[in-house]
C-alpha cells in the first residue's frame, strides 16, 4: 500500500509541475503514511466489518503515533506533515488536527487522495476491490462534498489512465 501510495503520489505531482524534491518528499511521505499502524491491535486492523466508535478512536491514533516515530529522523522532517494529517479534508471534517483548505499543503492533499484511491481500488479485510472508474467517481463525488482537491483527483485520473 505504502509503495503504491509513493508511486501514484509521485506521478501525481510530477504532473502538478513540484519540484524533484518535493516529489521526493511525496515518495518518502506515501510508503510511511501508515507506519503508525503498528500500534494499532491486529484485531482492529484486520476487522472484517464495520470498526465501532472505540476502534475507530484506536486507528486515528495511527497519524499520532507515525508522527511521533519518525519526528526524531532528520531523513523524515519534510514528510512529518504527510503522515500526521494524510486523513485531513479541505471542508475540515478530517482528522488530526481539523485543518481545512490552504492550512492543509499540497503534498497532504496529494497523499489523502491517492490513499482513499487505493483503499478503494484494493482488496481490504472489510471489503472487494472496486473498479478503478468507480473509485474516480466516488472521489468525484467528494470533490462535490468539498472534501478533495478537484485538481489533484484530475490528475490522479490521468495517472491512473496512464497506466
């Protein structure tokens, strides 16, 4: 998943036009987005269905504890912002921190795209894979909710075309 998010995230903002080493940064951010999840229990993890409040309360902990585990690595400063708010949205209804719109910088809203795209296009223990034109129209629709960056999900679609 990681590798998958650093490669999608990379492409994505090759063609936004960033830098070599924000892309770098956006690599780096996509393959250790989710290593905090290795505080969060297997049985949360691996849950089949639906997660209840209090495990759901457990597996926000996990852009915490990612945080906290690479905040001491001189190699990971510039990906900090990509593992602690990667499940922000721009109306602020994420989480960490709530930030919404501009707070929230284009390297997060990279990574918080292409991960809810690859959650939706790969086999979870909670769900089937989705059909990659599915997935691009869910991601449609939460662009009309206000939650993703239109450009971004543009972008990820020709990607994903590209492909």
């Amino acid at each position: 998943h990681g590798k998958r998010l650093g490669d999608y995230a990379s492409r994505v903002g090759r063609q936004l036009g960033l830098s070599e080493e924000e892309i770098a940064v956006l690599r780096l951010g996509g393959i250790f987005h989710d290593l905090g999840k290795i505080a969060v229990p297997d049985a949360v993890l691996r849950k089949p269905g639906a997660l209840t409040p209090d495990e759901f309360d457990q597996m926000k902990t996990h852009s915490t504890v990612g945080h906290e585990l690479c905040l001491p690595m001189r190699t990971m400063s510039q990906a900090l912002p990509l593992i602690r708010h990667h499940h922000e949205k721009l109306d602020g209804s994420g989480y960490l921190d709530g930030l919404r719109g501009a707070e929230i910088p284009m390297a997060v809203r990279i990574i918080s795209v292409v991960d809810v795209f690859d959650a939706l296009a790969t086999q979870r223990p909670y769900k089937e894979a989705i059909p990659v034109p599915r997935c691009l129209e869910i991601l449609h629709e939460e662009v009309a909710k206000g939650w993703w960056d239109p450009e971004i999900v543009r972008e990820l679609a020709r990607v994903v075309a590209e492909r």
